[in-house]
C-alpha cells in the first residue's frame, strides 16, 4: 500500500485528491487531500471514481489501426505513425495542407501533452481548418474580452470569497463546479458568501442546485440575457448609478446603444419582470462589492457575444472591475502564456464555405461538416482529432458522424474507441491518468486565488507505452515532414530553445544576458512537459520554479487575487473600449429582436453532477440515478401536451424519442435534455447499457453567435409531442406520424 497525491485532472475545480495504491498500482481509495491550501480535502463523485476511470478495461492500451477488412487491429507504434505518415502524406500531396483538419477536445486543455503541444501539431500541419471546443463552448467570452480590453484572454473571475453580491446568469457551479472560474468546493464558498451576510441571485430558466441554494431565483427565457443586461446597464446609465474606476472609451457610445432597451421593453422578451431588472441594477450598484458571472448558458446562445460584452460591462460601470470582491485576474504561478500583445482581431482568415470568420486561430465547430461535404479546393480531406468526441458534442452531431465516413483519412489521439474515434484509419491512446503527470496551465490562470501545484506521474509508463507529450510530439513531427524516426525530443527542445532565445533577451526579463544553452543545462524535469513547466515557472512573477512545486506537493497558495488590469490592457486606445463598433452592432441585432415574437417552446441543456460531457458514461460509479439521458418538462407543459412517458421531440434539424421526466425546476415553455449521450457503436461497454440520445441531433449547426461563430446549445426551437408506439414492431424508429 503507498498513498500518492494529484490534482484531479477532471473539471476546473483543480481539486487535490489523495490516492491509496496497492503493490500492483491498482488504486484502493480516492479521497479529497486536506493538505491542499485550495481545495482543502473537497471531492465530489467524478474525482472519488477516478481509480475505476483510469482503470476502465475498455481504454485502449496500444493503438488501433482499421485496415482494408475493415476490422481494428492491434499494432505496434511504428506501424501506427507509419500509416498515419501514409495517410496525411497522401491527402497533402492531393490536395494541399488546408485539406487537413485538425481538432482539439476539451481534454486537450487538462493534460500536460494536450495544451503544450497543441499549438506546435496546428503549426505544423500548417492548415487553417483548426477547430476546437472553444467554439463550442467559450468563445463568445475570448472575442467580448479581446474588444474590451485588446486581449481575448484577459479573462476575470468573480472574487467569490470576498463578494458582497454574486449575480450568476447561466451557470450551475454546484453540479458543474465552475468554468472558466477555478474554484474547488464551488457550493462551499457560496454557502460561506450566503453566512458571512452576501447575496446570491442566479438567472436560469431552471431552478438549478445553484438557484436552489441562492437567496433568488429569477427565471429567464432561454437565449435572452443579452437583453436582461441591456435593461440593467440602461438602469444603471439613467439613474446615474455609475462609479467607473478605470479609464474607459465609448461611454457616450454605450449610452445611445443602451438607450432603447429599457426594463420594460426588455422584460417582454426576457420574461424577468422590469421591476427586478432595475432592482438588480440598484443592488449592484449600492452593494459594497458585487460580481457578475455568466458560462455556458451566456455563451452557447445566439447572443453569445454580447452576454458576455454587457457582464463585464456592468461589472465596469458598478466598479467593480479588477478590484477585491468584484471580478479580478489571477497572477499564475507560471508567465503569461498565449498573449501576443498586440490588440485582438478576428477574421485574419474565412471558412471556405460560410465565410465565417477565424478567431484566436480556429474557424467554429459548427461549420466543420460543411468543409467536409462541399468539394472544392479546399475540401478538408483528412482530419487529425485530439481529446474530442464531437460527433456527441458539436452542433448537429449526426451529420458530422456520417460526414466523417467520407474523409480519406482520420487519426485520433484518444484513450477510447467511441462516437467519433470509430471513424479513424488510426487510434493512438494516451496512457492511463496516474502515468501522466499533470498541470493545469489554463484552469490555474482562471483561479480565485493566486495558487500552484503540480502533480508528478504517480505510475511508470509500462516498457514501450509513450506518454501523450511523446505522441503528440511525434505526431507534429509526421506532421512537419521529418518522418516516424525523428526524435521526438528535439521539439521539445526546440520549443525551450524558442522561448530561452526571447528571454535571454527580454529587458527585465530573469534570464536576461544569460547563455540560452547554460539556462537550459539548469532545467530540471523528468520529461519535455516537465521541462516546459520549470521554464514557465522561472519565467513567472512569483519567482518559483519545478523544484518548489516538487518540494511542496500539496501545492502552494500564493495569496488573493490582487488588481492587474493596466499591464493586461492591450487596446490601440490603451483604455478600456466599452462599445467597440463589432459589438455595437451586435447591439443593432439585439434591437431588431425586441419585437420578434417568442418561440412556443425552447430546448436547453442539463450537466450532470456525475457526468463531464461524452467520456465518462463508461464509469458503473457515474452512470444510473440521477445521471439519465431524460427530457425534463414542466408539468404544466407535460400536462397541456398530454405527455407519456416517451415524447417525440422536433427541432429543425432533427427529432428523437426521449424518455419524459417532469420537473416543476424547469420553467414552462423550456424543455432540458443532457448532451454527451446517444452512446453507439463503440466498445465502451458499460456506457452501451446506457446510451441515451445525442441531443445534438436537435441543435442546428446553421445558427450560430454571429461575432464569435460559437455553436447555439441553448434556446433552440423545438416541438413536442407524444410518442406512440409503431403498430408493428417493438423497435424504437420515430414514427413520422408522432408530429405535432
Ligand atoms: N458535472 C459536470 N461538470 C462539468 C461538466 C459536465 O459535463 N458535468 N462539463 C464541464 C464543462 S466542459 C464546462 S464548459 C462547464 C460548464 O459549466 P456551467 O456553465 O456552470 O454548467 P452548465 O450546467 O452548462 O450551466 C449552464 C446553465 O445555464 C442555464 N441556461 C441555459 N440556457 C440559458 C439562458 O439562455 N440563460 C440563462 N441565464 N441560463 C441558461 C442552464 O439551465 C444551466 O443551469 O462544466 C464543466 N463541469
Ligand atoms: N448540446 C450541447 N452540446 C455541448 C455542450 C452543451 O452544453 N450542450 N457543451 C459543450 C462543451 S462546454 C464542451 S467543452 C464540448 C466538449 O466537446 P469534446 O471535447 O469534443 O467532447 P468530450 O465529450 O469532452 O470528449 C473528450 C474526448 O477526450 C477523450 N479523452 C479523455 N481523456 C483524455 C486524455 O487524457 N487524452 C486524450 N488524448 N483524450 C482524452 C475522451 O475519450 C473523449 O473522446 O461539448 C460541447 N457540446
Ligand atoms: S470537483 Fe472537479 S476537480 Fe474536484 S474532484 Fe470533482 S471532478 Fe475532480
Ligand atoms: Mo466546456
């Protein structure tokens, strides 16, 4: 028996976890570590599962490669990157690099092979069909920050342990445990806002856990928040409740933008009546401190953009920006990574198909299959997928499922043979979670507390297993035309090699007038990863480096997050921008909608307490109880459409049968159904006997966030009806007579 520690690699909440091993590595418990300064011994179900994740007997352990029988095989590596090297040779000699795509899942962004190399395999295949689950997720937030402030990744976060006054519009930190917002026991900290005399309203068209433990819910018509924050800030611009503390341009601007969406006029369409939208513009603005926070339910909608625009824009005019108690910036224990300093810009290059704009290097999800079916120069031919499964997980999934067989070749990087993989020439699995070690570069530089940890590999990789740095490395290297030999050590060194160039030079800068190769000689770290991860905390503010976090292996909290804006700010104005001419006419948009009349019923999703999108229905642990593919409806809606307990359920783009769950926490009008179900065709056998229904059938890959390009999850229009049984057979086809 030995006990081991490690962050939890499976949400944002970055929680330090304390595992007990046996002598064969197999993991005996999974228990919160009271040690962490942070997380101080929180867990929740996803991360006391993690041993029976990481020990899942359907991962994959060595890669897959489906032949011409059309029957996966088992094969060494070298053959793995061989065909893989055949097989993007092939369609870049036919028909140039753009013909290969590239996509990077969510996990991407939680191991250290993922969001270190990511960048250098998009580089090197030198495409500009790079797509990601940033459009199918935060996007709208990059782009309204990138106009805002110059920078697309100067993202705040609400500073909820020392606010007076939480407004949380679409997002449910008690079941989701935050985004974009790293804060472990999210529900503890708003328990302790609530006891030390703060207030907490959540806007949700669905009494969430989180609304359940606020001081008010305030029901809102999905895909119309944008509104509701124009009725505040067109409050809080008239009644003169402004204490802006930063040095800002286009306040006039703001003022005639705002001036039509009064809380009258904007309650028609939000469904919050006036009276409490302009009482939420005088609490925020006579609270001591106040933050406003809007996820998934302020992205993933039409408005996107403008959502998260007119967030921070109150979180501006209420002065509450960039000071303790409002929203603030973290200050990593790492330097700033990814920021160019230069002001933000979208658009530097179109899909070929929609024209839809690039932002932060990647054209959206939602136009994907459309680069894959519509030929032409251009035509993507080949697709490289790392960490994703958005056959489940993009809008209108199922097409890309089918568009996905016509590719001439697909790779992925994946522990799982599932929904997407299934379409792979080639599968390259990563080890298992306790062979990697990990960081969290991104989740740390969203942290409500200035705090680092890192967590070495609690398990060896077994003799000839490669580290997911190693295949990434080895991937970009095929990628870049060195070939399955090259070593793949030497990007890795290339990249410290980059990095030492610009710092040895950099005025101020800690190595400045050093040797690059004596700088790289002191590095310390067992892998590439490690020695990226050393370099970036030398580089840091905080003056720490791989041996401090090595030392302290319950992690180091670096104090509360203290004020950083003007060093961020990256505008041409070198001020704030707070109505930028992209989002004013977003602003136009919003203005041509208030008389539009409201769909009679609106889908939205649902996350899970013990889910995390496609991945982790495989888990007996996880899967049954609350955690089923079910449609939630209102009992009035249940009731006035005369609802069993299967409902065929229609959008434009598709329709499914899905089990009827009545819920009198949903609003009428609004129907929710989970997504990362619809499980087929895959080994995972666990998540066979519970598949659900991939709710992405529903949502249209046409109707996107204009600005930002980011898929719509939430407030799709969709009918309902019951489902009756075919006459003639027991199966579960839709029957095209159960319509409305
Ligand atoms: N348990 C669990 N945790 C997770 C995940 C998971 O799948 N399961 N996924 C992880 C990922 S990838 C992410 S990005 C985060 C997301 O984290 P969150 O954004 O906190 O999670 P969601 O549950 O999607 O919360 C969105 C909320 O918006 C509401 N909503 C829908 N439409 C609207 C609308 O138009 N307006 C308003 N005001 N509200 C609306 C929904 O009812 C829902 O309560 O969670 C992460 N953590
Ligand atoms: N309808 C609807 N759709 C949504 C959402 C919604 O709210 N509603 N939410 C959206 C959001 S916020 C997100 S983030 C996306 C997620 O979209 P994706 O990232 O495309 O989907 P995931 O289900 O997270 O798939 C993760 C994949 O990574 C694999 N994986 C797990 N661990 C590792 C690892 O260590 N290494 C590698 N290489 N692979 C690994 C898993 O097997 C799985 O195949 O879904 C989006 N889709
Ligand atoms: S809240 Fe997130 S990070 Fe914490 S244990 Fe659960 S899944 Fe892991
Ligand atoms: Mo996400």
């Amino acid at each position: 028996m030995r006990t081991a520690h490690r962050t939890c690699p499976l949400c944002d909440a970055v929680c330090g976890l304390r595992l007990t091993l046996d002598d064969t590595g197999r993991v005996t418990s999974v228990k919160g570590d009271p040690d962490d300064p942070f997380s101080k011994g929180f867990i929740c179900p996803k991360g006391a599962s993690l041993g029976h994740l990481d020990e899942d007997p359907d991962r994959l352990r060595v890669p897959l490669v489906r032949k011409q029988d059309d029957e996966w095989h088992e094969v060494s590596w070298q053959e793995a990157f061989e065909t893989v090297e055949r097989g993007l040779k092939g369609v870049i000699d036919r028909h140039g690099r753009d013909a290969v795509a590239l996509y990077l899942g969510n996990p991407t962004f939680h191991t250290m092979g993922g969001i270190l190399y990511r960048g250098a395999l998009g580089q090197a295949l030198g495409t500009r069909n790079v797509y990601s689950a940033s459009t199918i997720d935060q996007m709208p937030k990059h782009v309204a920050c990138g106009y805002l402030f110059g920078d697309p990744l100067a993202i705040s976060v609400p500073d909820v342990d020392r606010t007076d006054y939480l407004l949380v519009l679409g997002a449910n930190p008690v079941e989701s445990n935050g985004s974009l917002c790293s804060a472990p026991d999210f529900p503890g900290r708003l328990k302790a806002l609530r006891r030390r005399g703060g207030k907490l309203l959540v806007v949700d068209p669905r009494r969430t856990r989180t609304a359940a433990v606020a001081d008010e819910h305030l029901p809102v018509r999905p895909g119309t928040d944008a509104f509701l924050l124009f009725g505040i800030v067109h409050t809080l611009l008239a009644e003169d409740l402004t204490t802006i503390g930063l040095d800002v341009a286009g306040l006039d601007d703001l003022r005639r933008l705002a001036d039509d969406f009064t809380p009258d006029v904007v309650s028609r369409v939000c469904g919050v009546p006036a009276e409490s939208i302009a009482r939420l513009a005088r609490e925020l603005a006579a609270a001591p401190t106040a933050a406003v926070y809007s996820r998934i339910g302020g992205c993933t909608v039409e408005f996107g953009t403008a959502t998260q625009w007119l967030v921070d824009v109150i979180n501006i005019l209420t002065g509450n920006f960039d000071r303790p108690g409002g929203v603030m910036f973290t200050r990593t224990a790492t330097m700033d990574l990814g920021r160019t300093g230069e002001p933000y810009t979208t658009g530097r290059w179109h899909s070929r198909v929609r024209g839809l704009p690039e932002s932060l290097g990647e054209l959206p999800v939602a136009t994907l299959a459309d680069e894959i079916e519509t030929p032409g120069e251009g035509q993507v031919r080949a697709l490289v997928a790392v960490a994703g499964n958005p056959v489940l997980s993009a809008p209108g999934g199922p097409r890309l499922d089918r568009a996905l067989d016509d590719l001439d070749f697909m790779v992925c990087v994946d522990p799982y043979l599932n929904e997407t993989t299934r379409h792979a020439n080639v599968i390259l699995p990563p080890p298992r979670i306790l062979q990697m070690p990990h960081y969290d570069f991104l989740l740390l530089s969203v942290a409500v507390r200035n705090y680092t940890r890192f967590s070495p590999a609690i398990l060896p990789l077994e003799p000839g297993q490669l580290s997911e740095a190693e295949i990434m490395s080895r991937l970009t290297l095929i990628a870049s035309g060195q070939g399955t030999d090259a070593d793949p050590s030497a990007l890795t060194e290339m990249m410290l090699d980059q990095i030492l160039g610009g710092a040895t030079q950099a005025p101020g800068s800690p190595f400045e007038g050093r040797e690059v190769a004596e700088v790289r000689a002191s590095l310390i770290g067992d892998s590439g990863p490690e020695l990226l991860l050393d370099l970036f905390l030398r580089l840091g503010t905080h003056g720490l480096s791989l041996a401090d976090l090595l030392e302290n292996p319950h992690g180091i909290d670096l104090g509360p997050l203290t004020p950083r804006l003007p060093e961020l700010l990256c505008t041409e104005s070198g001020r704030v921008e707070l109505a930028p001419p992209r989002l004013a006419e977003e602003a136009g948009r919003l203005r041509e909608r208030l008389a539009a009349p409201a769909p009679e019923l609106l889908l939205i999703g649902r996350r899970q307490l013990r889910s995390n999108n496609s991945w982790l229905h495989n888990v007996p642990t996880l899967v049954g109880g609350s955690n089923q593919c079910t449609l939630h409806v209102h009992p009035d809606d249940v009731a006035r459409l005369g609802l069993g307990e299967l409902a065929v359920i229609r959008s434009a783009n598709g329709e499914l049968v899905v089990p009827v769950e009545p819920n009198d926490a949903i609003m009428p009008g609004v129907v929710s159904l989970p997504h990362g179900w619809g499980h087929a065709g895959t080994t995972q056998r666990v998540a066979a006997e519970h598949p659900g229904v991939n709710a992405n059938a529903l949502t249209d890959e046409s109707v996107i966030d204009v600005p930002s390009g980011n898929a719509v999850f939430n407030g799709v229009p969709v009918t309902l009806a019951p489902y009756e049984e075919p006459a003639l057979t027991g199966s579960f086809p839709v029957p095209s007579t159960a319509a409305v």
